[in-house]
C-alpha cells in the first residue's frame, strides 16, 4: 500500500498553489449553496425541495470541509 494525497479536488483537479485551490473551491462551494437554494426556493415539488436540499448538504460539507 501506498499513501496519496490528494492536494487538489476530485481526480487531482487543481488551478495553483494550496491557498489558491481552497480559496477557489470554498467560493466554488459557497456560489453552489445560493444557486441550490434559490432554486429550492422556486419550485414546487416536494421531492424536488427534497433534493435540493439533499444537494445543499453536501455543498455545506465540502465547504466545511475546505474552510477546516
């Protein structure tokens, strides 16, 4: 076994240095929560808010996860 870490995002998706790549995925994260909830705000469907907000979760984990 070999331990990897990964500095960057998903398939080692990465745009400079580690300041740079945590401050662009944390304003990433936070532009995907205002999104995501405004269109939970817009619509109707049950399960629509449902997933939505499901999705709204793992965009404040990964900005929990960024910020920590």
């Amino acid at each position: 076994l070999t331990n990897i870490t990964n500095h960057g995002a998903a398939f080692s998706f990465s745009i400079g240095s580690d300041s740079t790549n945590r401050i662009f995925f944390i304003v990433l994260s936070i532009i995907t929560i205002f999104i995501v909830f405004y269109l939970a705000l817009k619509t109707k469907s049950k399960l629509e808010i449902i997933a939505f907000f499901l999705i709204l979760g793992g965009a404040f984990g990964n900005l929990i996860d960024r910020i920590v």
